[in-house]
C-alpha cells in the first residue's frame, strides 16, 4: 500500500528547472534595468552609470541595495493587507507566464527526451494570456488599496489599457496559431524550425502583437500608469522600499518575459533560422546549450529595441491610446487574421 | 487505497473553492469579496484542469477573472463602497434572500440525491474532449448552430452596448 | 508682424496618410536616436578628467609669496574694503626683528581668512591688492561637509614657499602668475 504516489523524480527535476527559469528572469530583469540605463546614456550621447565596477555591471545591485534599506512606509489609511498583496500579485504573475515557454532544444539521455520547459501544455500561448490578464489585479489592488485618489485613478487608468491591448494581442495571435494548428509552444517552434519564422509570413502581425507587447508591460509610448512627471507617479506613488521594487522590476521581468514569447511566436524560438543545426549532428545537449544561446540572442536584441522606443518616441495621450488600440489596432489585426485565413485556405486547395 | 497527487490537489481545491465562496458572501468588504470571487474562480478552473478540460480552465481565468471581475473591481473602485455610505438593509427583505437561497439549495440537493453522479467517477486526468482540438471539432460540426446562434447574441450585446454608448 | 525672420510658423496642414500611421515617422525618430548611440559622448569623466578652465577663469583664492617666499601681505585691508560680499577678514601684526625672512614689509596679516560660502568669485580682492598679495587661481572650492570647512584659514591660503618646496609652489602659481 502506498499512501502517496508521487514520481518523485518527475517533481525533483521540473523544481529545478523552475528555480533556474526564476533565477534566470532575476538576473536578465536586473540586467535590463542596468541596460536600459546604460542604452539611454548612449541615445543621449552620454556614458551611462560606470562607476558600479567595470562598466558598472553592479549597479544594479547598488540600487536593489539602496531600495532595501530606504523607509519603508505603509499609509495610515491605507489597506494593509491588500497594499502588500499588490506588490506580491505582480511579481507572482509576472514570473508564472514564464512556464509555456521552451527555452532550449529537448535534452536527449539514455533514459528519455527531457524538455527545457516546465509545463509544454496543449493550451500552450493562451496560459501565458490567462496570466497577463490576470496581472491587472496587481496594478488596481495596489492602487486602490494605497487609498489615493491619484493612485486608484492610474490603477484604473493602467488596469483599462492592459484590458484594451490584451484584445488586438490575441487577434494577431490567431494568425499565427492557424498557421501552425497548434496552440503548444513547442511546436509553433518546430513549426517554424520546418516553414521558416513566422515573422517573413506575419510581419503586420508582429508589429500589432509588439505595439500591445509595449502596452502591456506600461512601457513607453504607453507609460500612461506611471506617468511620472504629469500624472503622479501612478498607481505605485504611495509605495516605498522593496515594495516599490516589486512593482518596478515585476515589470522588468514582464518584459523579459514578453520579449521571450515574441522571440518564440515570430522568430522561431531557440531554432536557429535558416539554419538546419539538425544536420550538425552535434550531441544533444550541446545543441540544447547552443540554442538556449540562440533564444536568449533574440531576446536581447528585442529588449534592445524596447529600451531603444523608449528613448525615442515620447508618451500618447490618454484618447490616442485608446484611439490606437481600439480603432487602429483591432481592425488592423481582424484586417490581417482574415488575410491570412483566406490565403492559407487558397493555398490548401 | 492509494492516495495519489490528484486526490489530494482535489481536496485542497475543493477546500479552497468552497472557503472562498463562503468568504466571497459573508465578507463586509465589497473588494474583498470580488477578491474571494476571484480565489474561487482560480480553484474552479484547477478542478477543470483536474478534469484534463484544459480549455474551459483558461478561459475560464481569461474571460471572468481576467476580464468580467477587472470590470466589477472597476465600479466598485470608483463607487467608493465603504461603511457609511451602505444602504439601510430591510430586515424582511434579509429574511426573503435566506429564504430564496435555502430554497435553491433545497432543490441542488434533491436534484443531486437521486443523480447517478455519486456513482460515476470522475474520469481524472484522461478522456481528451476538453483538449482545444476536440472541443473545437465538437463545436463547429455536431453544435455548429447553437454555437453561432450565441455569437449572434453577443454580436447584439455588443451592438446594444455601442447605441447605449453613442446616445449622448 | 514678424519681428525677427527666425520665427517660423506652425504647420497646420492635416496630416497626410503616411504620417497619420505614425509607423513611419516613429522609424525616422528611431533612426536618429540611434545614430547618436555612435557618436562621441559630451561626458567628463570628472575625477579621472578635467575640463580645463579658462585664463581669466576666477577661481580659489592664493596668498602669494616673493620669489624668496617672504609673504606680500602687509595686512593693509583694501581687499576686504573692495569685497562686495564681505567675505573677507584679517588682523595685522607689527614684524618683530628676526622676521624679515617671513615677512616683506614691516605689517603683516596675522590672521586671514575668506568664507568661501560667501565669496562671489568677482575678483575684486585682487583688483584692490597694491602689493599684489592675493590673487583668484584657477580651481575652485571643493566640497566640504561642514560650514565651518569653507571659512579658509591663512594656512589653507598662502601659496607654497617658492624655494624650499618648489615644485608645488610651480603648481600652484598655474597660468596665472607667470607673467608677472
């Protein structure tokens, strides 16, 4: 008789990847921050922070350091509870979309094919949205519960953005996912490993599901919820400490994280394009290490780009986000779905 | 009997749900209780999951907690709900929401009593109509016109929503 | 009516289509951005570079000395008479016998001080000085944490003695003195 029927081995292996997965958006959030800095330095012909060590690569622990030792101040009218939850909420949220994505080739040992992905489910991409709507919850909590007119009125302000862009997000989405019939990570990825990146088949489409990307992790143009210098600071202007940490780097993870799914959706994952690696006949893991290299290149230069928007093009009105998101973008993404789910059916016949 | 992973995340999601709801009624809070809503929403989509209805679970969490429970917090929020501004309950009007609630569980019992689910189990974790594939196979050949039919709906819904919208 | 012809009036025309899809002038904005990530940065690196000041840069006072470093104040007052800010304090001294090498004249500043947190820099101090005893060199105030560390002393102003520590006498006279 047992009492439980555990494969415990199973458990063991996915709480190490799990680990690594979360270390790993740790330290690419904490390095985006030092080169969102750095990148904004050089647009602006300046050097950025340098002082931090070589080229200053412990800034970014300067200033985690720096934010754990200021006054931690909770609101006397505030929400207690719920003022802590909020915080927790995004960062809880921001790290769980990570787990559909694959992020290295299957590894191949004597006893099985073990897949670089904690949970490769048949619901693939929609999880990930699942969480992102569910990470609005994060931002009002926060707001509300600060007991600020300002802040509930950014919460409110960024929770309607987010809700807005989730929607021409999955129309663009749906291009892709009847290209490739399948909803699971792993094979829009082997799906494009075969037919080349999505990106040469969905460019309309990239651009609509990147210009939502940007809306959903509050980056600018569509930094509207912690506009700082004419709107408050947002629905985190009563937070102080690690807590206003939390919410600062949740949504340096949310970007690390969307630019992972970016990198996966449109430009093949950790395949190499136009490459067939296959033919290399290079060891399993070997392979697994080089495509993680491959995956994590894409995100870079994705994350490149995002820094590179914000220092360039200044913050939308709050009726041109709107505007964009349900009367530009909407139509755009149905305009492209149909398109594209007219030519696939031409070519079938 | 063997206790497997199943049996015991299905205890804890029913504890879960269960609390929740109960919590989602009984607290003061107008926040707290869409909060609750939401906790029992996340339980019941773990027990869709339980039931291999994958599907089902992420709508489920896209649609109402991510989309209908963001619009609730939103009026909620804004109306300010708070102690003072709380509406004198009627105590006959309590004594009808008891009634009508008692008699509702009345008729779940009754319903249940009788049913063969007691004897059914649950078939966990297998049995593959809640995948995306199936489900979308069952619904546009075997429900095709109901499916549309509800689309139909929504597109009126939306249309409703537009002209109430435009009024002014 | 114009007043200048640098003025230039605003455009008002609708927008065309290509700019009403933004896409395009975003592009054009990112394409300037980032040709500024390969151009040269306008930073000093402070510490480690200096930029370097101007010859009549008016900067950190000196009290100068002869060429056998006996000191050139004779604690007269026209300086601190001339300063607009009042910056300026001393005490003058008889030169007792056995104190020629010290001192140049017979009176001496016994004590000299200038509150740098009130100088204005105007360089009238040196204007004023007959004996050519005091001039504005070529740094400026370092920080300091206390008020009282930006009151300087007699000490912290004399320039170094010219032949027994030549060498930082040579770095502190800078471009200034070397024509006189």
């Amino acid at each position: 008789m047992h009492l439980l029927v555990i494969d415990l081995w199973f458990i063991l292996g996915k709480a190490t990847l799990i680990a690594c997965i979360i270390g790993l958006s740790f330290f690419v959030a904490m390095y985006t921050t030092l080169a969102e800095r750095k990148v904004a330095g050089w647009l602006q012909d300046r050097h950025g922070p340098n002082r931090a060590g070589p080229f200053g690569i412990f800034q970014p622990l300067a200033d985690g350091g720096k934010l754990f030792f200021k006054e931690e101040i909770i609101p006397l009218a505030s929400n207690k509870f719920l003022f802590l939850l909020g915080p927790g909420l995004a960062m809880v949220t921001s790290l769980v979309t990570s787990t559909v994505i694959p992020w290295a080739a299957p590894v191949t040992t004597a006893t099985g094919t073990f897949p670089v992905q904690v949970a490769d489910v048949d619901m693939g991409i929609l999880i990930v949205f699942s969480v992102v709507s569910v990470g609005v919850y994060g931002i009002m909590i926060g707001g509300w519960a600060s007991n600020n007119k300002f802040s509930l009125i950014a919460a409110i302000r960024g929770a309607s953005q987010m809700v807005s862009y989730e929607l021409p997000m999955g129309l663009a989405l749906i291009a892709v996912i009847f290209m490739t019939g399948s909803l699971k990570m792993s094979e829009i990825v082997s799906h494009q490993a075969e037919h080349g990146i999505n990106f040469l088949y969905q460019p309309l489409g990239f651009i609509i599901f990147f210009i939502c990307a940007l809306a959903e992790c509050n980056r600018t143009p569509f930094d509207l919820p912690e506009a700082e210098n004419e709107l408050n600071f947002g629905y985190h202007q009563e937070y102080s400490s690690m807590k206003l940490g939390f919410y600062l780097f949740a949504e340096y993870i949310n970007m690390f994280v969307s630019a992972a799914v970016m990198a996966t959706l449109y430009f093949g994952g950790y395949d190499i394009p136009f490459v067939n690696e296959a033919s290399w006949g290079l060891e399993s893991w070997i392979m697994s290490a080089i495509s993680f290299g491959i995956l994590m290149i894409k995100i870079a230069v994705i994350l490149f780009v995002f820094i590179w928007i914000r220092w360039t093009i200044p913050r939308f009105r709050y009726d041109q986000l709107m505007n964009l998101g349900w009367k530009k973008l909407i139509p755009l993404a149905l305009i492209n779905m149909i398109i594209s789910a007219a030519v696939m059916l031409w070519l079938k016949k | 009997m063997n206790i497997t992973i199943i049996d015991i995340l299905w205890w804890f999601l029913s504890v879960v749900a269960i609390f929740s709801a109960l919590m989602m009624v009984t607290s003061k809070n107008p926040v707290y209780s869409v909060l609750w809503l939401i906790a029992t929403f996340f339980a019941i989509s773990g027990h869709y999951i339980l039931l291999n209805a994958q599907f089902l679970a992420i709508v489920n969490i896209i649609v109402y907690a991510g989309a209908i429970m963001v619009l609730f917090l939103f009026v909620i929020m804004l109306m300010n709900l708070n102690k003072e501004t709380e509406p004198q309950k009627n105590r006959w009007l309590k004594i009808a929401g008891a009634l009508a609630g008692g008699c509702l569980m009345l008729i779940l019992v009754a319903a249940l009593k009788d049913a063969a689910a007691k004897e059914q189990v649950a078939s966990v974790n297998q049995g593959n109509i809640g995948l995306i594939k199936n489900l979308g196979k069952e619904l546009f050949t075997t429900y095709v016109v109901p499916f549309e039919i509800s689309s139909v709906l929504f597109l009126s819904a939306m249309v409703g929503a537009v002209v109430i919208g435009k009024k002014e | 009516m114009t007043l200048t012809n640098r003025s230039k009036p605003v455009d008002r025309k609708p927008m065309t289509f290509l700019e009403s899809i933004y896409l395009w002038n975003i592009m054009k904005g990112m394409g300037i951005t980032i040709s500024h990530l390969f151009k040269k940065k306008a930073t000093i690196q402070y510490p480690e570079q200096k930029r370097s000041f101007s010859k009549v840069f008016r900067g950190l006072h000196v009290l100068n000395r002869d060429a056998e470093g006996r000191e050139n104040c004779t604690a007269c007052g026209l300086c601190a008479v001339a300063c607009p800010a009042e910056a300026i304090t001393m005490e003058g001294a008889e030169r007792l016998p056995g104190e020629e090498h010290l001192y140049r004249e017979e009176k001496y500043a016994a004590k000299y001080e200038i509150n740098m947190l009130r100088c204005i820099f105007c360089g009238l101090c040196e204007e004023a000085c007959p004996k050519d005893a005091i001039y504005l060199s070529q740094t400026f105030a370092p920080a300091n944490y206390g008020r009282k560390g930006f009151i300087y002393k007699k000490d912290d102003l004399l320039i170094p003695h010219p032949v027994l520590e030549k060498e930082a006498y040579q770095k502190a006279l800078g471009e200034k003195a070397t024509n006189n």
